[in-house]
C-alpha cells in the first residue's frame, strides 16, 4: 500500500510488514506506547490522515502491563498522570482512547482485529523494538511505524554507531532543516467516541496504580507532575525565567537553571520538535547550548542503543576503555561499599550523599551531579563490571527519566564511552575521572548541600 503521507517526511514512516488494507475495518487503530501525548504527535496525526484516506475514524490503545522493566509505582504514577490527560483531549477531538491492562502486544492485536490498518509510534531500546516486530508479525493489516521522537530519524542521521558528539554533531545540523516540521491536528474522518469497545476509566490515577500494584519502592515523588500541560508549563517558566542565563548557569547544581524536560520526553509526554520549535526564534549561545542538549546529545544516545546490541551492558564501551579498565581492576580501593550502602547514601563523601538522597527523594538529579555520583561508583566498588551494574540499577529505579537512552549512553560514558583516553591513574585508568577536590573548585559545593534541604 501507499504509506506516504502528505505533512510527514518519507523517513519518519516503515512499514513493518505486508499485511493488506481491511476495507472492511472499522477504524484505524494507532497503538500508542512510546509517544504519550496528543500534541505534537505524528503517529496520531498520521492515524487520522489515513482515516481520511479509508473514510474511517481513529481508535487510539495503550497496553499497560505491571511487570515493564525496571518500573515502580514512581513511574507508574507520573504516566499514568499523563494517560489521564491524554484520553481527555482524545475525548475532545471524538477519537475513542481504550486503556487496558495487559501485555502490550496483546492489546493491540485484539484491538486489531477490527481495524482497516495499524499504526504505532517508535521505540528504540531492545525490548520496545522486539515489541513492534511481534505485532507485525502477528498482524493480518499493514502496522506502519512512525519515529516522532527524534528531530532527525536515528537512522537518516547516521548508518553506524558514532564515537562521540563530535563525529554525529554535522551530520545531525545538516539534515535538521528537513525534519524540523511543525505537526498540527487533522480532524478524524469520523467519530469512534460511541464505538462499544472495554477499556479501563482513565480518570483515576490511584485507583489504576491498585489494579496494577507494582513496586511499591520508592513511592511516588511531588517534584514532577506528569503530562503534556504540565511540561509545557515547566518549558514556559523557564524561558521566560532561567533562559537568559543557560548557557551561564547550566553546569551550577545549587542553581538548577535547567528545563526539567527529560522526565516528560523520556515518557514521550512532549515532542523534541516542539521543543526545538520554541527554539526557533531564539538567538546566540543559548540556542546553541540547548540546542546541543536537546538533539545532538540526546540522538547521539538514541544512536547508541540503536547500533550497540550491548548498550545495557560494560561490553558495550570502546576496546580501549574495556583494556584499560581491566588492567586497573585489582587496584586497591580506599573504601568499598556494599550495593545497600550505596542507597543508603552511607559513604564519607557528603557531596555524593547528597546527590543520592536528591536522586532518591526527588526522582531527578542535576546533569553535574550525575556525573560525579556516577564516576564514584567506580571507585566504591570491587570491580568496573559491578559498578556498572550498581550505576545503572540505582539510575532505573529512583530517576524518572531512566530506563531511557540517555540512562543507558551516560551509564556507559562514566565507563569511557564517547570519551577519548586520558591520563592514565589508579582504578580509573586511561578512562576520564572526577574527584572531590575537582568538584569543590567548579561548584559552589556550600550551596549545593544546603539545596533542597525544606
């Protein structure tokens, strides 16, 4: 069949498999998991553009199992917080949202099976693309996949691994001006909201987290609520209060001068092109800054996983890291913590203590502050292959944003990735270092302890 579409660029589609047009059907269907929103979304809009094409209207799922990797009820809840959102503005436009519990994969395909056609949005670590390829398989309709999560699509930005931003960072600004389009709503062919189909009542947060009961710890933080009004109004608050001063302020943990955005994107709950899109106007080193952040560092993560079948692991990091790491294995360290230790946040360092009580408490932690908490672990723990582990453990279950590309490309990075070699010391190696005493000359380290202490 003809996929193409008349607003999206050609690259943004795949189709996954060689299903035929169900005339018949009565909707289309989009399966939405990775792109939680309804602004900004091109799998939606997609949706309803080819309801426009078959004269049928949009049926929108979500499949919410209570056993997805590494996920707790602080997850959980911010998702849910945006779901909500979600099946009300789905409302609006008469677009039927069902909600059911259950495996993913399982959901959409019973939901399929009176569809013309099937749409879903695109993931990009391993078990979100395994995930897309069942369906495909399992589907007797076309599933065509639409990426919106990227600015550039991960694999017209490049064909291979890249070894650094460095290498990425041309490849990604000579393509953004074809794939910075805006995404405005189509209006559905027809209404689906009077369809008979089961869902669950998306109106209650608390009451689906019960039917759902996944792990309890750590509970659900008040730092963040989730949602696409919500991160827009945290997008706005900043532009106007915290912009001025980026490019300045961005590395100062006490001051925070951040965009907060990285819980909303990693649940797809606001578009990077909205984001890049608010950028547009703006001018000088600012720009230039965010701009960095938002899609040249954060597609160099998404290529990683992409690319590196090991991304969740230490053998996913350059032969050199891995050489020297090894070497400088037995070094004696001055103190070693258990994993419990660790969490607790009972080591000598306060600077660390404090990073992991935030982490913990508030379910984010400043970028600098990652950096530092991570490249300690090495040092308080036996060996690299189980800092890792204990790094990317502790970073999946308190940040909201992990689980994400960017957990998985950082957690390797204070491993060596995307790094060069550097002067090679105990433990460490050739692989680059922070230490306390570094810390305490870029940072106001007073200030930072006395953050957040109400």
């Amino acid at each position: 069949m003809d996929i193409e579409s008349k607003k999206f660029a050609k690259e943004r589609l795949t189709l996954l498999n060689d299903g035929e047009v169900d005339e018949d059907g009565k909707y289309v269907l989009y399966w939405m998991q990775r792109s939680q929103r309804t602004e900004w979304n091109m799998a939606l809009e997609y949706a309803v553009e080819m309801g426009q094409k078959l004269d049928k209207g949009v049926v929108v799922c979500f499949g919410l199992m209570d056993d997805y990797p590494d996920a707790t009820e602080r997850h959980y809840a911010f998702m849910l917080e945006g779901l909500v959102e979600v099946g009300e503005k789905l409302k609006e436009r008469n677009i039927k949202f069902i909600l059911r519990l259950g495996q993913p994969v399982d959901v959409a395909e019973d939901l399929s099976k009176e569809a013309s056609l099937a749409v879903c949005d695109m993931g990009y670590l391993r078990h979100m693309r395994e995930w897309r390829q069942e369906l495909a398989t399992r589907l007797h309709i076309p599933l065509i996949q639409v990426e919106d999560n990227a600015v550039v699509p991960v694999e017209t930005a490049s064909d291979k691994e890249e070894y650094a931003a460095r290498t990425i960072r041309k490849k990604i600004h000579e393509k953004i001006p074809k794939f910075s389009e805006s995404v405005h709503p189509f209006k559905p062919a027809k209404s689906t909201s009077r369809l008979s189909l089961k869902g669950e009542e998306v109106t209650d947060v608390d009451r689906l987290l019960k039917k759902l009961s996944p792990k309890v710890e750590p509970g659900r933080v008040s730092t963040f609520i989730g949602g696409t009004a919500e991160a827009k109004q945290h997008f706005k608050n900043w532009l106007r209060n915290g912009y001025e001063d980026y490019d300045e302020d961005r590395n100062q943990p006490h001051v925070e001068n951040v965009s907060h955005m990285s819980p909303y994107l990693h649940f797809g709950q606001i578009s990077p092109l909205w984001l890049f899109d608010q950028m547009k106007s703006k001018k000088g080193t600012n720009k230039e800054s965010y701009v960095e952040e938002l899609v040249v560092r954060r597609e160099l993560a998404i290529n990683f996983v992409w690319f590196n079948k090991n991304y969740d692991s230490l053998r996913s990091i350059p032969e050199w890291a891995q050489e020297t790491l090894e070497k400088h294995k037995s070094d004696e360290r001055e103190k070693v913590y258990s994993k419990e230790e660790l969490e607790n946040a009972e080591t000598d360092d306060p600077y660390w203590n404090k990073a992991m009580t935030t982490m913990k408490e508030r379910g984010y932690l400043h970028n600098h502050m990652r950096m530092y908490w991570g490249k300690q672990i090495l040092l308080y723990t036996n060996t690299p292959q189980y800092a890792h582990r204990v790094a990317l453990e502790l970073n999946n279950k308190y940040f909201l944003d992990g689980r994400d590309p960017n957990s998985y490309t950082n957690i390797a990075w204070l491993f060596g990735n995307h790094d060069r070699g550097w002067t090679e010391r105990k433990i460490f190696g050739k692989v680059r270092s922070m230490t306390k005493s570094g810390l305490e000359r870029k940072i106001d380290t007073e200030a930072y302890l006395s953050k957040f202490e109400e």
